[in-house]
C-alpha cells in the first residue's frame, strides 16, 4: 500500500472513486456487488482488505440527500400545500433512490481517498 509509486502513475482518487474503480490502478473493479467491497484488484492484484470506510459514507448521505429532500418538501408544503399522500408518493421513492446511488459514489470515492491518503487505525510505535 506505501511503495508502489514507481509502478503504478498517480491517479485521480475522486475520478476513480466515482467510477468504482482500483484505487492504485484505476482499472478494475472496486466493488463486486452493489456496495460489497471485492477482495482484490482483478488488475494489479492490490489487495482491498485495507478498505473499510466505515459509517463514513452513511453519514455523508445522511446529510447531504437529507438536506436535499427535506429542502424540496419544505419548499413544496409552503408554496403548493399539496395532500399528505402527494408527499409520501413523491419523497420515499424519490429518497430511496437517491441514498442508493450516492451510497456507492461516496463509499467508492472514500475508499480510494484511504487508500491515497494511507489512512488507517491509529497504532503504536513502541520503537525498534
Ligand atoms: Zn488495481
């Protein structure tokens, strides 16, 4: 995970993380289900068990599809009052679907950030 700079060219994380892909690559597949991490890169064999973003991207959609949702409810309630059913049909659906999709962009694209950035559990150096 630390030196394979010579090999492997810098690539965009963000790009790569939106594309579900190799965080060292920026080839193969990053995911092999929906939001299931695959054990290893089918291209260079970089092994994902470093990959854990934790609630991290939960926490991101949380907020950012809550603000969004919310947003457009409170908006449509004060200047159309549509019935309490209109709401329900329009904003679960609406935000099942938007959790879904970002769920998997913002997951890939905080799994690649750690895998740039080296991030990981904090451990001690008790020396050599
Ligand atoms: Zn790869």
């Amino acid at each position: 995970m630390s030196d394979d700079k010579a090999i492997w060219p810098a690539i965009d994380p963000i790009s790569a993380g939106l594309h579900g892909r190799c965080p060292r690559c920026g080839e193969g597949q990053l995911f092999s289900g929906f939001l299931t991490v695959g054990k290893r890169c089918a291209n260079c064999g970089l092994d994902y068990s470093y990959a854990d973003a934790g609630d991290g991207p939960a926490v991101f959609v949380i907020l950012i599809i809550g603000f969004i949702v919310v947003g457009l409810a409170l908006w449509m309630e004060v200047t159309l009052s549509p019935p309490l059913w209109l709401h329900f049909l329009l904003w679960i659906p609406l935000t099942l679907v938007l959790c879904l999709g970002a769920l998997r962009l913002i997951k890939g694209v905080l799994l690649t950030l750690q895998y740039r950035n080296k991030a990981a559990e904090g451990r001690l150096d008790l020396g050599e």
